[in-house]
C-alpha cells in the first residue's frame, strides 16, 4: 500500500508530462499549417498560382471513414464527441472538393504506388461485403421466419435505424449490423462510388509534367528517402510493425513530388506548384529532414502539407458559409507563438518538426528547445495554463461554429445512406435485398478499382513508352480464347493498347472504361489484368486474375480463368523480392516456396482444362512445363553445384513439350483465334528452348547444335512474322541458343531495354551474360 502511495506522485507526473508532450507536438504541427496556409493563399490568390494536390492512401482512407479518425482534428484532448466526427466529415469532404487554394476544380491526384496501397484496401472491403452477404443468403428456412417483422420494421422507418433493427431481426447466424460494423463499409462503398461519379481523384501518371524521369525516380534518390522515413520510424512509439513496401511506397511518391516541382520551373503559363498531403506524422518529418539540409536549396517552398491544414476554420472562405478566417488564424497564430516562445526576438522558420509526444526531438532543433524544460513547466503549469485553455476552448468553439454553418457538406454523407433506406423500405423481402445491395456495393467498388488500375497501367506505359519505339508486347503474351469484344469490340486487344500507347491517345480509354461498368466483373477484372500484365505489373495483375476466378459464377469460363489464375501468379513469384532489399539466396528461397505453394493452383488448371476441350488442355500442359521449368532454374541458381536430380526434371518437362507438338498441330484446324494459336506456339517453342538452354548452360549437358539451330530458326522466323505480338524478351533465346561470340552482348542489350521484366528475369540474365563471357 505504500509502495502504491509512493508511485501515484511519479504516475501523475508521467501522465501530465505525456499530456502537454501531445499538447505542444499538436501545436507545432497547428504552427506549420498556419504558415504553410498563407503562403498557399497568397500564391493562388497574389500570383494566380496553380496548387496540384497529391494525395497519401491514408488520406483517401481518411475521406471514407472520417469519423473513425476524427483524433486528427482534435489535436489537443483527443476526445471523440460527436461535434468533432462532424467536423472530421467536413474536412474530408473539403479535401475532395476541389475547392482548397489554387485548386481551380481540378481533381487530386494519387501516386502509382500508393494507388496499389489503396486498391488493397478496396479488395480487402469488397471482400469483407461479399462475406456479409453469404452469411446472409445462408439463413435457414427458421431463421427466414423472422423476417415479417424485419419487413414491418424497414418499411415504417423513416431512418436508418430501422433498417438496421431489421437486419439484425433477420440475421442469426452472427451478420449483424451495427453503425460502427457493416453500415460503416457500406459507407466506405458508397464514398467509393462518389469519388468514383464525380471524378475525385485521377492517376498522378496522367499529369503533363509526369515524365518518365518523375514516375520512376533514380533508385539513389529513393533509398535516400527511405532511410530518413525509416530513422523516424525507429524513433515513434509505434509498436505496430509496417509493411516495408510501405516505407518504399512513401519514398518513391517523396521524390516524385520533388521532380514534379523541378518540371514546373520553367516554361509554364501560369506558376505550379505540386503539394503532397499525408496524415503521416514520419513522412512529414523526414520531409523536414530533408527541407533542412537540401531541399531549400532545391526548391523554393516546401512541398509538404499535413491534415491539420484543411481543418476548415482555417479555410472558411473557401467553404460555402459566411464565417471570416482571417481573425481565427490571427487569434491562434497569436498564442501559439506565445505558447512556444516564437517572438520577435526569436524567429523560427516554418516547417517545424513535429514530434511524437512519448519520445524526444532531434537535439539542436527548435522543438528540441519547447521539450527539453518540459518536467520544470508540468510544475509550473499555472503558468502555461490559461494559454492553454484559450486554444482548446478556440479550438472547441469554432469546431461547433464550423459544423453549425456547414450543413450542406455535412448532408452529402446522409444522402449518400437515402437510397439505401428506401431501397429496403421498398422491398418484399428485407434479407434478399440487404444481400442484393451488398452484391452491388462490392461490385461497384471492384468496378472502382479496375478503372481505376487500367488508367494508371496505360498512363505509365505511355510514359514508358518512347514514340519512337516500334510495338511489341514488352514481356509476355497470356495465350487468350477470350477476345473482350464486349469491351473493345472486334479489334485485338494488345495492338489497340500498342496504338493507344505509340500514339498517346488516350480517347478511346473513355469507352472502354464505360464498358467496364457495363459488363459483368467477372469479365472486367480479367480485361484488367490483361492490361496490368502487359505492361509488367505483376502483382496487379495477379489480384485481377484471382478477382476473375472468384466472380465467375460460369463453368464455360473456367478452364481460361484457371490458366490466367496461374500465369499470373507465377509472374508475380517471379518478381517478388523486387521491392525488398533481401540478399540474392534468401531472395531466391522465398521465390521458390511462393511457386511451390502454387501446386493446388496447377491442378485446378488441369482439372478444369480436363473437363473443357483440347485447346484448354493444351494450354494448361505447356503452361505447366513453363511452372516446372521456372522452379528449376530458380532451384539451380541456389544451389551449387548442380544437382543431378535437378536435371532429371527437368529432361521429363522436354518429353512433355515434345508430346504436345501433334496437339499443337491438330489444333491449327480448329476454330480458333488466330492470336491464340500463335501464341500457344511460341510459349511452345521458348519453353523447349528453356530446357535446352538450362541443360547446357546450368548442368553441362550437351545439346547437339543441329537441334539448337533448328529450334532457333523457328523462333527468329516466328517472331518475324508476328512481330505485332512478338514478347520482345523471348528474342534472348537467340543467343543464349547459338556459340556465337556476341551473346553476352546481346544479352547485355535486353537488359538495358528492360522490357518490364520481373526481378528473376534480370537476375537470371545477368549470370547467363556472365556464363557466356566464361
């Protein structure tokens, strides 16, 4: 009991010292946003600058959920009162309005990298829908008994509340609904489709100034970013372990932003300027790492914005209602400079770094100088107190000031639930209907998505693309029955995208996403990752295919969903370690299991292309071969020497490949796309070469050269006569089949040109390059 007693002083020190940490930290991030405001200001409204707004994952996650994140509004208590959940909803709604300084109604944009952060979470929400949904078809006939009463009860209501008691009434098998369960996901849903309508949000890659140099920044300048955003990392309280894709995500878009504003410096109309904004408290910091020692001479403002700058009692003009800011940030401005001690005498240059309240600051640095006395000011808090209260209690009344005279931002979200509420009131069968609406909301999100993805992969290929360079299939051609004449009607689809790409007109993008929306998902999210694997976005491409498989309701279409199920996965394992920074075995150890783990995946090919016709089972067995083959020459790269066993395996993939040749040949009389045929026989050919090669150059086996060059002549005479869909990289087998002296160059050549290979591809190369040096 002493011991208790002993302690209770040193905890409530602790919780006071913790209390004003968070206190000041909010006020220095309060602090930036004041000054990085007027200055956005003057530059719209003085020099009629243009303000491009790129937006962090986390921030378009903010706008779909504002009320679960409304602690980033409320800075100083951290209480989550219904007052500042409205307010929350009133910034996101201000963030995605278009209407923020020099804005001009042009829509925010996202980076590549964090569009793949968001699009998981759209597969993460559409797939928790779906779930919602067959909880509720799966109700037994007992259960269904209750939904009289759920009927009365949806269709007197005038709110959503009914709607709710209605399908909890209706729901045991454990699917309830609650506001902060599945009426929440149905509203991000319902925010998706709106950012989705109104055209919210649009590919950073679409922008004039995203050149190639601004999309894929130097590999230097990328780590040098991550290793700032990882050292903060380090230095949080955060226990919670992060992907480290993440970190690379925050990097790359970092350095884009960057580039961006180096584009703009010259030759442009009006001023520009690119802004990323983020709820990231690390980003932001490292940003301000790198503003002090190199940025400010680069550019000259700083690129950076955190949420607590759009809180709209900062931005009421921009906002439709009559309340003056400029008094408000005068008034804060005032006693936040008095609070910190920035007087006249001691000027601190904006942006600040902002700390997190349980660790402490950069030593030299001014927020350093606010946290070092702050055990000596927790005793002395009479004296900071009355500040302190001003700005909680201005904080508090204009928060209700702000939600009072913002009611139309405020109803946008109430309408977005309307149909919701008279779509169940209207129908027979409550239970039916709320699965029927979950059906569509996923489908809507998943539509989202693909439109999404297609527009990012085609922008980027654009920008990849020189004019100048001939069309090709960059790395690979899926072998297709499926011609998407639903979508793109009778014209092929890699040589409609060679010309959209060559081009770089975008035009008939518009109908294509229509389409999209028009047909079923099944058939939208393979056309989606078509389009993500030709232009080598693996894992995109794999999350489309397995999006396919899981809509089709249709056994017809099974047998190509399958085979595109399984290409793309192996494209993917191939390119995994591609954003880690894992030594070369460990690399290839982790690419060998994610291809082992693909082994149910095979059989349900086969057993589908079994139950489908020739053409599908042929397909699925060269296919196959290439799986086998590829899991070879990964296991051959990690062991060393050779084992025997090794090329025992893969001497029975040849006995395969040469069964299937007279499959091959009836199949040229069948009614077929011509494409289909063409491209069957090359992944035929290249996957013979495979063997031939890895024989020869991994295991020491002798090829006879008569057989080498006759394989090669059909290759190169192949490839010249379809050079429309000729996969570029397959010309390597040229030399790596021949003697000839100059292999190691050509090889050298294809690595320059890159041809979106995966990360196995390039490291495989390069020690075939090395092999035929030797």
């Amino acid at each position: 009991m002493v011991a208790a007693d002993a302690e209770t002083p040193e905890r409530e020190i602790t919780y006071r010292l913790r209390k004003l940490a968070a206190y000041f930290s909010a006020c220095l991030d309060l602090r930036n946003s004041i000054t990085l405001q007027k200055e956005d200001e003057s530059f719209a409204r003085e020099d009629r600058g243009s303000i491009r707004y790129v937006l962090d994952s986390n921030m378009v996650r903010f706008f779909l959920d504002p009320m679960r994140e409304s602690a980033y509004v409320n800075p100083f208590s951290g209480e989550e009162t219904p007052a500042y959940r409205k307010l929350a909803i009133i910034t996101a709604e201000f963030v995605f309005s278009r209407e923020m300084e020099g804005q001009w109604g042009v829509p925010a944009s996202i980076s590549e990298e964090h569009m793949v952060e968001l699009s998981k979470h759209m597969d993460k929400l559409s797939r928790r829908l779906d779930k919602h949904a067959t909880k509720l078809e799966s109700v037994t006939p007992e259960e269904a008994g209750l939904q009289e009463e759920a009927i009365r009860l949806a269709q007197s209501g005038g709110d959503i509340a009914a709607s709710v008691e209605a399908f909890n009434s209706t729901t045991a098998t454990g699917a309830h609904w609650p506001e902060d369960g599945i009426l929440n996901e149905l509203r991000e849903a319902q925010m998706l489709e709106r950012i989705r309508r109104q055209d919210l949000l649009l590919p950073m890659s679409l922008d004039e100034n995203a050149t190639i140099e601004v999309l894929k920044p130097s590999p230097q300048a990328v780590n040098s970013w991550e290793a700032r955003i990882k050292e903060q990392r380090q230095e949080t309280s955060q226990k919670k372990k992060r992907n480290p894709k993440k970190d690379t995500a925050d990097a790359v878009t970092a350095e884009q932003i960057v580039q961006l504003n180096r584009n703009v410096t010259e030759g442009t109309l009006a001023p520009t300027r690119y802004v990323l904004i983020t709820l990231d408290r690390n980003l932001f910091n490292a940003a301000v790492d790198w503003w002090e020692t190199e940025g400010h001479e680069e550019l000259d403002f700083f690129p950076f914005r955190r949420i607590s700058q759009y809180i709209p009692f900062l931005n009421t003009e921009r906002l439709p209602n009559s309340l003056s800011s400029g008094q408000i940030g005068k008034d804060l401005k005032v006693a936040l400079d008095s609070l910190l001690g920035m007087g006249t005498r001691r000027r601190y240059k904006v942006p600040l770094y902002i700390p997190e309240p349980t660790v402490s600051p950069p030593k030299g640095s001014f927020a350093g100088e606010v946290f070092t006395p702050l055990r000596w000011i927790s005793n002395q808090w009479e004296g900071v107190g009355p500040v302190q209260r001003m700005i909680v209690n201005l904080w508090r009344d204009m928060t209700e000031r702000v939600n009072y005279l913002n009611p139309e931002l405020l109803s946008r979200r109430d309408e977005a639930f309307e149909s919701f509420r008279e779509y169940l009131s209207n129908s027979p069968n409550t239970r039916q209907a709320a699965v029927t609406y979950l059906r569509q909301a996923v489908e809507r999100i998943d539509k989202f998505n693909l439109e999404l993805s297609i527009a990012h992969s085609i922008a980027s290929e654009i920008i990849k693309r020189p004019a100048n360079q001939p069309a090709q299939a960059v790395r690979g051609m899926p072998v297709l029955r499926e011609q998407f004449d639903l979508i793109i009607g009778d014209q092929p689809l890699y040589p409609l995208l060679d010309r959209v790409v060559l081009k770089q007109d975008v035009a008939p993008l518009s109908s294509i996403v229509k389409r999209i929306d028009e047909t079923e998902l099944w058939r939208s999210a393979f056309f989606a990752g078509c389009v993500a694997f030709w232009v080598g976005q693996w894992d995109g491409a794999a999350v489309y295919a397995r999006r396919a498989v899981a809509a089709s309701r249709s056994e017809e279409r099974r047998a190509e969903l399958t085979y595109f199920q399984v290409l793309t996965a192996r494209f993917a394992a191939l390119d995994m370690p591609s954003n880690t920074t894992l030594e070369l075995q460990p690399a290839l150890s982790r690419i060998y299991d994610e291809l082992t783990n693909m082994e149910h995946d095979i059989d349900e090919m086969l057993k589908a292309a079994a139950e489908s016709d020739l053409f599908a089972q042929c397909r699925a067995r060269v296919e196959r071969t290439h799986w086998i083959l590829s899991r070879a020459y990964v296991q051959a790269f990690r062991q060393n020497p050779w084992s025997q066993d090794l090329g025992v395996s893969v001497s029975s993939i040849l006995d395969e490949l040469n069964l299937l040749r007279d499959d091959l040949a009836t199949l040229s009389n069948e009614n077929l796309p011509v494409e289909a045929l063409k491209t069957m026989q090359i992944e035929h050919l290249v996957g013979i070469a495979g063997v031939y090669i890895f024989q020869e150059k991994l295991t020491g086996a002798s090829v006879d050269s008569a057989i080498k060059q006759d394989l090669a002549s059909s290759i190169k005479a192949w490839v010249g006569k379809n050079p429309g869909i000729a996969p570029s990289l397959y010309k390597v087998t040229l030399p790596l089949l021949s003697d000839n002296p100059d292999a190691a160059d050509q090889i050298d050549t294809i690595l320059r040109e890159g041809h979106h290979m995966t990360w196995f591809d390039q490291i495989a190369l390069s020690q075939m390059r090395d092999l035929a040096l030797a």
